[in-house]
C-alpha cells in the first residue's frame, strides 16, 4: 500500500466519509493491487472488478447525498471462497462447487455489507477448508508474502496472504483447529478466533458444525477487534449462534491481569526462535501486569486425537453424497481424509464429544482458575517450507503436519477465544506467532493485552518491526 493511503480499517473509512478519498479511488487502487500480486501470491479465486466499482461508485453517491453512513463505508476488503452473497458464486476452493450461486447472503456477509464494507474478490483457501498447509489442488497454493517458499499455512491461506501481501486492509476466514491463526502466524498479521457461538455461521461452509468459528485476519489487534465486533451478535438462522452481548470496546487497563504461560504440552519441542519468543513475552509483561507465571494444562495428550476425530466425522457427513457420486473431483488430500473419516465407527465420535464437555470443565477449572489468560506458541516452529509438506513430498510430512495444528487444536475443541499476533521475528525474517487465550466470551480481554503487546513492540527495541512487502 501506497504511503499516502489510511493504514487501518477506521482511517480508511475516515477518509472516505470526509471526501479525502473517495471509495471509487480507494477501490480502483485495491484491485490494482489485487492484479499485480496474483501472480506472486495467488491469494485469489475471482477478483471481482465489474461488481466492487459499481459498489465503489454507489458508495461515492452515498457520501455525497448525506446518506449515514456504517463504520467501513466504502471500504474495499475481500474474503475466503466460503461466505455465501446472493446470486453469486461461492465455490469454497473446490472443483465440486466451483460454479454453486448462492440463493441468500450469509449472516457475516450482510452484517458487513451493512457496515458499508465492499468485497473486489473471492480468496484462495484450502479446498472445503480441509487443510492446514494451504495447499488447493485445484486452485494452486497461496504464496507467503514474507518468503515465497514456506507456506502461508490454511485452510485461510489467501486471506493470509491478502493481508500479509497488504492488498486488503482485513479479511475473514474461518477456524476448526487453526485456520484463522495458522495462516496469520506465518504471514506475519493478527487474526481472533472467537468464542464457538459467538459469530453465526448462516450460509458459511460447513466443516465440522461443532468447531467451526469465523473471525478476522487483519494487520492490526484494532482491526481484526473492530471486524468481530460487527460480525458478532445472535441470529435466528443459526440456532448454534447464543444471544451474549457484542464484544465491549477494548480497553488500556491490564494491570490487574494475571498472565499464564502455557507450560506441560505446549513447551515440548520448541524452537530455539519460538522459545526465546515466549521468554521475551514473560520480560515484556511483568512490569505491566499482575502476574507472570508459569501455568500447567491438564492432560492434553489424547486431545488432538479426539478433536480430529470429530472434525473429520462431520467433515465426512457434510460431503458424504458428493464423495460416493464424484470422488475423482475431491483433490488428493481431502479424498484421502474423507476415505478414512468414513471408516470411523460413530460410537467412537460420540464418545469425543463426550471427553470434550468433561475436558473443557477440566481446563477452565485447571487453568483459568490460575490466571485471566494464558499465553502459548501459536506453531511451535517456524513456518514450514513448502516442499516439506506437499503431498507425498517426505516421510516427515506427516509429523510436520500433525504438529502444526498441536497447539491451535485444543483451543477449537474447546471452543475457548483466542487471539494470535505476531511479536518476533526469527534470523530469517520470519514471523514468530502467540496465542492469547481467554474463557469463553472474554475476546475483550485477549485483544486488549494483544493491542498493549502490539504498541509495545511497536514503540520499543523488544522485537523489529516486520517488513511489510509490497503487492507488487
């Protein structure tokens, strides 16, 4: 992005509701962004040029009649391949649905159409979402726009990309066991997965109706926070979607917060660069807070298991009638883990949603009795070559994979908020992500000790400031 263009969601919107920039500008200039870097990133499935500057236009004619205008009106954003708009086409990275229109919008869809937001495109993700690397068969894979050659992780790679590339200001994506977070991790941005229940899901793709979350990838805690907050709130579509307040505006006081680091599972089998991270984070905040204090989770051990089990059984039951009718058309890695899903007795899947209830009630008890929020890696290494985790691609791909998501998993099986932000940088210049996680509802309270992190490091020598490349 251009020095001259708003750096924030709410300075774009600014900009636009004041006549410095009018939306038809601002969106001509996205969408110049959005060409010059599909050749390097392939965060895109369509861009959409006809339909975002009729909208850019009738945004312009908005402002200058008067019409009240919602806090990003105007503003040009774009989102994964897996939200519903009326009449248009959501193909959720897949052969299978490449030409499904759908009949209504999505709940998060209108809710941002409402606040004035404008969409020039369709991202890239892994196909039906089922896929931490970001890999598509059929789309190509988005491209990391700090190191082309690791991977932008998934299943919201291009939405990662999108933002880490600086083509759009946010995004959103969606969550089963770190699809939100792994993706922001590697490209060096911020995503929330909220609260399960906090965001309804209506005309979303479904993976697994018992994890699923949607939220934000962005390039600030105040952006990807302001994005939640007008995606969220109860609708009747979704009986899934619980009637609790929006989340509250964030707030400066952390003083009273007692901070846990993650000790037990989520310290095995650190990098060097990842653990020093997570030192610097305990140095960083003891002058800030209450507490520091190492805390340990409960047995995590059989947890991966269990959530993958649940995810991939529903996973299953979703594209049961499509895999017996067209399994040629799934990509090689979700025929794979659809044949095996569908080998799962269901006494088995009943039984790990049954450990979920007690294993939730376990770890708030355990943890949260403990501290206010707990800190933990968000990857335990850094981002992974690409060629390491390509299909067939080593013996190792498959323990690369499984520990990818072995910190991010717990947290959706328990459907607990988390934020993830990036606050180091490795030798390399690659992004170093944490996880800041809160009881269930408290998004406020996570994002307001991610938004003092990002200012401190910011404003001090703790960690350099990321490069942010260019689209182009």
């Amino acid at each position: 992005m251009s020095p001259s263009e708003p750096g924030t969601l709410r300075e774009a919107a600014a900009a636009i509701a004041s006549g410095r920039i009018s939306s038809l500008e601002m969106t001509t200039e996205a969408l110049a962004r959005a060409d010059r870097s599909q050749p390097h990133l392939n965060a895109f499935i369509a861009i959409e040029r006809d339909a975002a500057l009729q909208a850019a236009k009738a945004a312009d004619e908005a402002v200058a009649r008067g019409i009240p205008l919602g806090p990003l009106h105007g503003v040009p954003l774009a989102h994964k391949d897996m939200f519903d708009r009326a009449a248009k086409v959501t193909g959720c990275g897949s052969r299978i649905r490449a030409d499904h229109v759908a009949a209504e919008t999505s709940t998060v869809m209108a809710r941002l159409e409402r606040a004035g937001a404008l969409q020039i495109g369709r991202l890239n993700m892994s196909e039906f979402a089922m896929g931490p690397t970001g890999h598509n068969a059929h789309h190509g894979r988005a491209i990391n726009p700090i190191d082309p050659a690791r991977i932008t992780a998934g299943s919201s790679s291009g939405s990662g990309a999108a933002v880490g590339g600086e083509v759009v200001l946010a995004a959103l994506g969606s969550d089963t066991g770190g699809s939100i977070r792994l993706p922001a991790a590697c490209c060096g941005v911020v995503g929330i997965k909220p609260t399960q229940g906090r965001v309804s899901r209506h005309g979303a793709m479904p993976l697994s109706f018992s994890q699923d979350c949607i939220g934000p990838l962005a390039r600030t805690v105040e952006d990807a926070y302001l994005l939640l907050q007008l995606i969220s709130g109860a609708d009747g579509r979704d009986p899934t979607c619980r009637d609790i307040a929006v989340p509250a505006a964030l707030t400066p006081e952390i003083g009273s917060l007692r901070v846990g680091l993650g000790g037990g599972v989520f310290t095995e089998a650190l990098s060097g660069e990842v653990a020093s991270a997570m030192d610097d984070m305990a140095r960083l905040l003891r002058p800030a807070c209450r507490s520091v204090e190492t805390v340990l989770p409960p047995d995590l051990s059989d947890l991966a298991e269990l959530a993958n089990v649940v995810a991939i059984s529903e996973a299953a039951a979703v594209h049961f009638d499509a895999f017996r009718s067209r399994p040629e058309d799934f990509g090689p890695q979700v025929r794979m883990r659809l044949s095996q899903a569908i080998a799962i007795p269901s006494p088995l899947y009943l039984r790990a949603l049954q450990i979920r209830v007690v294993m939730l009630e376990e770890f708030l008890a355990t943890v949260f009795s403990a501290c206010d929020v707990l800190i933990v890696p968000t990857m335990p290494f850094l981002p992974p070559l690409s060629s390491e985790v390509d299909v067939g691609a080593s013996a190792s791909m498959n323990r690369i994979v499984s520990a990818m998501t072995a910190l991010t998993r717990p947290f959706s099986f328990l459907g607990l908020p988390v934020v993830t932000l990036p606050v180091a940088r490795s030798r390399e210049g690659l992004p170093v992500g944490l996880q800041i996680v809160a009881p269930p509802w408290q998004e406020q309270r996570a994002a307001s000790l991610a938004r003092h992190i990002e200012q401190a490091l910011a404003l001090g020598s703790f960690a350099a400031t990321f490069p942010r490349p260019t689209a182009a």
